[in-house]
C-alpha cells in the first residue's frame, strides 16, 4: 500500500488518492483546483470546495511561438487571485468531459499534468495530482458540488524554475549526445506521419513513446501500476542513467511525462522541451523524419 502524498521524501509534486482527498477536504491549508477543459463541467458539479482555473490561461503567443509559457509576472497575478500559498498544499484533477463529449484534444485528461507542472514551474512547492481525477471520485460515489467557493487573494511570489525546461539552442546542443534520450509522447500517427504542423513527422532521434502510454487505458487521469510502468521502461530501454528530455507537440503532452520520471520516478536528469516539436518546426532548415523510427 502507497502512502499518501506519494512519493516520500523531498519534491514540489506529488500523487495522491481519491481516499486521502476525502480524508482531507476539510483540512483550511487545503486548495483544490478544478481544470477541466469547459468551465461548464465544474458548474455542472465539482469536487467540494474546489475553484475552476482554464489552463489556457498558462500560456501565450510569445516571441516565436504560440505555446510559450505566461511570464512571471502574468502567473503572480493568477496564484494571488487564486490565494495561492507556494507551501501550502494545492490538489490539482480534472475529469472526462459529460457535456463537452470530446476527448481528444479537449477533456483528454492532459489538465492535470499540465497544470501541475506550471504550478511547480512557477514556484508552488506542495502540488498534488489526484490519481484518477474525477473520473475515479464519481466511480465511488464521493459528493460532489455546485457551490462556488471565496477566493482569498495571496502574496504569491512567482519565480521560475529553469532547470526544469530546455531552451531550443540547449536542446539542438545535447539532443544527439549519447547520454541523452528524447521522448516524443504524442500518439503514433502524428509522430509517424503528418499532423497539424508545417512539416510532418517527428524530430530526429526522439524516440516514441506516447503519454498514454503509462496511464489506464480506461481513465488516462490513472496512473498504470508501478510493476506496469517498470515494465515499459524495460521493453523501451529508458533508463535514469541518461538525461530523459520529455517533448512532444506543443510542451503540453510532454508535461505527463516530465512529471511521472522526475517526481514520480525521481530519475535524477529530467528535462522538458517546452517549445517541443512546434519550436522545432519554426526553423525551415530543420530536419524532421517520418515513420515508426527515431532516425
């Protein structure tokens, strides 16, 4: 049996039970937050006490792409309006749309991650994903809400932590060392062939390894067991010897993965490539390939 906050020990994120959430929901140092793709589905009924954020509100059209990152100062607005504490615990979930009724890129479960790894990426030290989400707190029947709670804004103080991302020249640098290994973890026809960028395929030498990959194939907001996850990584050959960089479209898919290998795992060299495979693409010169391998 895990213990929850999971795992023990040091670090910004961690996991927890749909049982310690309802152990916990009356704890005043606790904030929930709701991020399902359609505001709508909170209003329709949330987890008690939870506040909605969208987690378009986490990025931007930046210098070079449309996918950056919020500066600084635009996330200390946000957390302070959300009354965010950077120590003080924060429970992130999201659920499968009901009324929205679509799942691939809306409601796909990639919520949870993706917000929390913006509230670690910008300085929030207690961050917890609910294993399952939502889906799992509705299959036990625990209560849900229309309530809306009060918000009472904070003195969070936004700092960001570049070590956990790649830059795009950091990442050409390293990319073919030998010691490094890149991830691409959107789905195999997108990485195989053409999607929605200017140039199909993926980004020579990322290997595939879609993020769905580790969750339940029935609730991709649960994680798969931890002798299923070592078994992946056996048969993929990744291992915490080398320098994981997790990539993937736009930085959002690759968030599930930064997470599960640096916080989860606690491999020790994680990085993400925020700008992934839409940066890559903005440079006519670059290489891509098609196919099933990584060259």
């Amino acid at each position: 049996m895990k213990k929850y906050p999971y795992p023990e020990g040091p670090g910004p994120v961690k996991w927890v039970s749909t049982e310690w959430l309802a152990d916990n929901l009356d704890d005043p140092d606790l904030t929930i937050i709701d991020v399902e793709s359609n505001i709508h589905e909170y209003v329709k009924g949330h987890i008690p006490g939870a506040m909605y954020v969208n987690e378009g509100l986490f990025r931007v059209h930046g210098k070079r792409i449309p996918t950056d990152w919020i500066p600084p100062e635009a996330a200390r607005i946000l957390f302070r309006t959300l009354g965010l504490r950077a120590d003080k615990p924060v429970v992130v979930y999201t659920g499968s749309p009901i009324l929205t009724q679509c799942t691939t890129f809306i409601g796909d479960g990639l919520e949870q991650p993706f917000a929390a790894y913006t509230l670690a990426r910008f300085g929030h030290n207690t961050v917890y994903v609910l294993d399952g989400g939502l889906d799992t707190w509705r299959s036990e029947n625990r209560p849900l809400s229309k309530l809306f709670p009060s918000a009472l804004p904070s003195d969070f103080t936004a700092t960001v932590r570049s070590d956990y991302f790649v830059t795009y020249d950091e990442f050409r640098a390293m990319k073919d060392r030998p010691d490094v290994m890149t991830l691409d973890a959107r789905p195999p026809p997108v990485y195989e062939g053409q999607g929605p960028w200017i140039k199909p395929g993926h980004i020579p030498g990322a290997v595939s390894v879609p993020w769905k990959t580790f969750m339940n194939p029935d609730n991709p907001r649960l994680l798969k067991s931890d002798e299923e996850i070592a078994a992946i990584l056996k048969e993929r050959g990744i291992t915490p010897d080398k320098t994981i960089i997790c990539s993937c479209g736009t930085g959002r898919e690759a968030t599930c993965e930064f997470l599960l290998f640096r916080f989860y795992l606690k491999f020790p060299k994680v990085k993400i490539y925020e700008g992934s495979f839409t940066e890559w693409t903005t440079y006519p010169d670059n290489p891509v390939v098609t196919g099933k391998n990584p060259r």
